[in-house]
C-alpha cells in the first residue's frame, strides 16, 4: 500500500505553490503535466520534488497547448491528472479547455494570475478573470473557485479535484502570483480524515465489455455535422450545468445582515483587503459589509443580490480594469442600485486604499 503524503493534520509555513502541490498529493492525483511559466513554475517543481515519493509522475510537455491535451488524454485514460499555468500560457489552455467542456473531461488547472495584456508582468493581477471564466470558443461552462490565501489554495485545490470528477466540467483554481510567491502558516490534512471522500477517477475509454450490449455506448465527440446537432449538445451541457450550479456556488459575506452604507465586492486576495477595510470604516462612522464570491463561475448570484438589497450603494474593488466589475453588473441587473469601482489593473489593493477611496466618494 502506498504511504500517504500527508497523515493527520499538521501546520505548516510555506508558499503557496508549494500548497497546490501537496494538496494534489493529499487529492490522490496521479500526475502532473506542464511547462513553465512565472509563477506557476514553482508548482511544477514543488511537484516533481514530492511526486516520486508517493509513486507519482510529472511530464513536461513542448508548450501550453500540449500540456492541456496531454492532461486530457491522461484523465480519458483513467487518471487523476492536472496541470498549472498563468498569463500567456492559460491563453494556450483554452483550446484543450474548450474540448473538456464539449466532452465533459474532468481536467483540473490551477492558474495563479499575473500581469497582462500579453507578456506584460510575472508578478501579479486579477486580470485573467475573464479568461479563465468564459475563454475559449463556446459558452465557458466550467468552475472557476478564486482563493484568498494559503488556507483556501489546500482546501479548494482537493475540492477541485472532486468538483471536476464529480460534474464532469473543467475546474479551475484562480490563484494569484502574490499568493503563489508568499509564505503563511496554514493547517494540511489528510482529506479522508476529515470525511472527504475523493470521487474515484474511472477511465472514459477502454472499458470492459461489448459497447452498447455489456454497457451503453459512449460518444466522445468535440465535432458535429449540422446545427440542430450541436444546438441540441449545448443546451444539454447548459441544462447540467444550471443545474449543478446552486450545489457547487460558495460565497463569504462579512457584516451583511443588517442595513449598510456600502458594500464591498471583492474575490481572491483583494478581498482580503476588503475585510481589513470593514473595521477601519467603522472608525469612520461608516456601516460598510462585504461579499466575496468564492465561486467566480457558476456565481453565487442570488446571495451577492441579497447582500446588495441591504446596502445603500456598492463598490466593486479589483485588480483589474473591470473584469470582476462586469460580471457583478450582470448579476445584478435590475437592481436600483448605485455601483462604484476602485479598479487597479496589475496593482495589489491595500485596506488603508479602499476605506480613502470609500470616503472620497461618499
């Protein structure tokens, strides 16, 4: 039998691509393929140090594009693969992505984000949002979970692994080059300790058995020949996707259950930021509440508009030029609702900002 990578629960001090790879080991996962990118690179390495350890397999692949089909033919075979990129190499993905959505493959992407447009910075931003949550050609049916730190990096990395395996839809980890690069303490457990019980990952192809006689046919196909046929796959996935959509939202809401002057919207790191800010408003004589949405795809829209009723105006902070903006005004079409935004493309967001910009506007 083979040794557990992580036993019991322990605390540890470490970056946070170190935490994706060993919430990959912790997830069960067979292998890993990839190729480097600042800063997801250290996930590789982190991976490829750890994973002979524990019987585990790495590849580096030519580039982004193969790195994603080659994921996806590994979890066709029956394995519990995944893969890691950022900036111009989730660019490359979207293509595979894409293909897992038409065929419904399990595939997981861990993304910390960096700077664009283009090559840009291999620092940091929240400028990939769109990208991850709708790229490729198609309707963007997927997960997308955006973490807020070390803590969330471990838990939602084994959760991605479930949700994938589960739903059948890519499965993103929208992390970022802040959290990918910085050290903080967090708690790593092993999952079936604490009752999580990972979704068995079976192959696609080659089963045993006569197709159709022993057991039904199955059609793999990202091609169809006319447009009644592909209507009628699309709106099969959308039917499953809305569906699954209110098991798989999360959200986090700080100080929303009563009246507020504002409140703030934010996800990821930034909304760190966001709950740093709540006390020193309240300082200010302002009753401000904030949501973080920790689902960016599906959203969890109606506890972002509950939260919106009991607020006298919103703000959106992001460190992007309106990418997370957009998708909160969809959400909240209709309300009578005045919506701001501090918006700060490729630039981390302190508390201290957020509450000067709060109060200039007021």
């Amino acid at each position: 039998m083979k040794e557990k990578p992580v036993k019991g629960e322990r605390r540890v001090f470490m970056t946070g691509n170190e935490v994706c790879a060993w919430a990959a080991l912790a997830a069960d996962a067979d292998i890993m393929f990839g190729y480097p990118i600042t800063p997801q690179t250290d996930i590789m390495q982190y991976w490829t140090r750890l994973a002979p350890k524990y019987g585990k397999k790495f590849l580096q692949t030519e580039d982004e594009i193969s790195a994603g089909f080659t994921t996806l033919g590994a979890v066709i075979a029956g394995k519990r693969a995944f893969s890691a990129t950022t900036g111009p190499g989730n660019v490359l993905f979207q293509e595979p992505m894409s293909m897992a959505e038409m065929m419904r493959i399990p595939v997981v992407l861990i993304i910390p984000m960096r700077g664009g447009p283009s090559t840009a910075t291999v620092i940091y931003s929240q400028q990939e949002v769109t990208m991850t949550a709708f790229g490729g050609n198609g309707e963007g049916f997927r997960v997308v979970y955006s973490t807020a730190g070390h803590q969330d990096l471990y838990d939602y990395t084994i959760k991605a692994f479930n949700t994938a395996w589960k739903y059948r839809f890519p499965t993103f980890v929208l992390s970022d080059g802040y959290q990918g690069k910085m050290r903080e303490s967090l708690t790593i457990y092993d999952p079936a300790e604490r009752g999580i019980e990972m979704v068995k990952a079976e192959p696609m192809l080659g089963l045993p058995g006569i197709p159709g006689v022993d057991r039904p046919t199955r059609h793999l196909r990202n091609t169809y020949n006319t447009e009644e046929e592909l209507y009628e796959v699309v709106m099969q996935i959308a039917r499953d996707f809305e569906k699954a959509a209110p098991e798989i939202v999360e959200w986090q809401d700080f100080d929303t259950d009563s009246e507020m002057d504002v409140l703030i919207l934010a996800h990821g790191v930034v909304s760190r930021a966001a709950q740093g800010a709540l006390p020193l408003l309240k300082n200010e004589g302002i009753k401000a509440g904030h949501f973080r949405p920790i689902t960016l795809r599906p959203m969890p829209e109606e506890q972002m508009r509950a939260a919106a009723a009991r607020a006298n105006r919103v703000v959106v902070v992001e460190s992007a030029y309106g990418q997370f903006l957009k998708l909160v005004k969809e959400t909240l079409y209709g309300m009578d609702k005045p919506i701001d935004a501090i918006l700060r493309p490729g630039v981390g967001i302190t508390a201290e900002e957020i509450v000067a910009e709060i109060k200039e506007r007021r």
